[in-house]
C-alpha cells in the first residue's frame, strides 16, 4: 500500500494533532438506513476506510460526543462534532435515522432526543439513507437521489476545514456558513474563535475572537487573497473563490488523493 502523505499548509490555523479516546470498537458498512442505530460499541466506516463516525471521547474528559475522525491515521483525529454543545455524560445512547430523514441522538432507555439533524430541503422522503463519504462528508438522501442530499455534515461546520468544504454566505436565505474553533483541546463546544467571509464592501474572510476582528485575509484579486501572497496553484490541491448574487463561499480540492489535508482553526 502507498504510504499516505499529510500535507501541512499553515495559514491562518493552528495544526491540532490532539489524542482521543473511541470506545467504539466495531465497524459495520459506510451507511446508515432507516430504524438502524449506532451505538457505543459500533461506527460506520467510509468506503475506502478514510474515516470513521462513531462515538468517542476527547482525552482527559468524561464527556461523549458522536463525531467523525480519521480511520487511517494512527493517532485518532477528528474532524467534527454532531452533538458539541449538547455533550453526553453516559453511554446510554443510540444514534439513528427517521423515517422522515433525520439523524437522531436519543437515550435508549427513554427515547428523549438529545441532538437532531435538520431536513428543512424536502417536505417527505421516500427511502432515506445515511452514508459517510471519503471525503469526511456525511450525507443524508432519498434513495436514488445522492447527488442531491437533503442534509449533510459539511453544511454544519465545527473547527476543521476539509477539501470540498465550503465557508460562505447564502446571499439568497441569509445563512452563513463558518468555521468555530474548539473551547479547549478537551471540549469540542463552541469556542471564541470564528473564520468566515465578511460580506461588507469587498467580501474577504476574517478570523474574530469574540467580537474583534484579529486578521484579514485582504478581498480576492481573481487570483488569490490579496494578503495571502503563498497561496498559489500547487500539485496537491485547486481552490476556489465564488462570488455572484446568489452565494460568497471559498471551497478547495484535493489533486493529490494520496494527501490527507485539513486546515484547523
């Protein structure tokens, strides 16, 4: 098997390589259909094993969360958190798919919801299936229909930045799409920390603590952030800068796919 290359392409986040604990020790297929459930003893696996969702436990912390992380890289690495502001204090719970094409965190003994996806595309779903991506991605779709999912994962961003993501504005709904860093290495609830697009005058991203603004990218001159200057075509990844009436986002590609890439905030 070809070694795995991690390309570390610091901008403006800092690189957490940070251990976890996953109680989570087997595995079953990359999806997820309607009345199945995801317990503490089971994960769903990508289709080319790159990652994993499941439940886990961050080091150092009694805390439970259900989240999606590297399957492949030997320290565990997560890339983002369902339930971050909702954790769980036992592993009494279930994670499972609705009829109506929800994803449910409930506790198994009571049936109380604790945390839920929303589907707020499509009024009724015929057949709904869950399934986790190569691309960290996961996804929620009428059977049949994948390429159009009524929910995902990537649309609710936590403090990673994975290829095909996007950060943006919906200029149409108003929704905004940003990155939120972590309160501690311990704790995956919401942080001081946020990187997005400032839509006022020229659009540009902007890290903020708080309300202050600590950093600017500098608006997109067609090529690049204008006080980006290292951001240039390369052979690991494309990227990407959209702006028209309908959306603002920023979203990059990977070339290389023996590459794993993440941009940390």
């Amino acid at each position: 098997m070809a070694d795995r290359r991690v390309t570390k392409t610091k901008l403006i986040f800092g690189f957490l390589f940070v251990g976890y604990v996953s109680i989570a020790c087997t595995y079953a297929a990359d999806t997820l259909f309607v009345k199945e459930t995801i317990r503490y003893n089971k994960t769903i696996v990508s289709p080319q094993e790159t990652f994993e969702l499941g439940f886990f436990s961050p080091a150092n912390s009694t805390n439970h969360y259900v989240g999606i992380w590297y399957k492949k890289i030997p320290k565990p690495t997560v890339v983002w958190v369902a339930n971050r502001d909702a954790s769980l204090t036992d592993t009494s719970r279930e994670l499972t798919l609705t009829l109506q094409g929800v994803l449910v965190l409930q506790d198994a003994t009571t049936g109380n919801i604790l945390w839920s996806s929303a589907n707020s595309s499509r009024a009724s779903v015929m057949n709904p299936i869950g399934q986790l991506l190569d691309t960290g991605n996961f996804i929620i779709y009428q059977e049949g229909d994948q390429e159009n999912p009524i929910w995902q994962s990537f649309d609710f961003l936590t403090d990673t930045f994975l290829p095909e993501m996007k950060y943006s504005w919906n200029l149409v709904t108003g929704v905004e799409w940003r990155l939120t860093s972590w309160k501690s290495v311990n704790d995956p609830s919401s942080g001081n920390f946020s990187y997005g697009i400032d839509k006022r005058g020229y659009p540009q991203p902007i890290l903020m603590d708080g309300t202050s603004i600590m950093f600017r990218t500098g608006p997109w001159n067609g090529l690049r952030y204008t006080g980006l200057p290292n951001l240039r075509p390369n052979s690991v990844y494309n990227f990407t800068f959209v702006l028209n009436q309908r959306e603002i986002y920023y979203r990059n590609e990977l070339i290389n796919t023996s590459v794993s890439m993440r941009l940390v905030l």
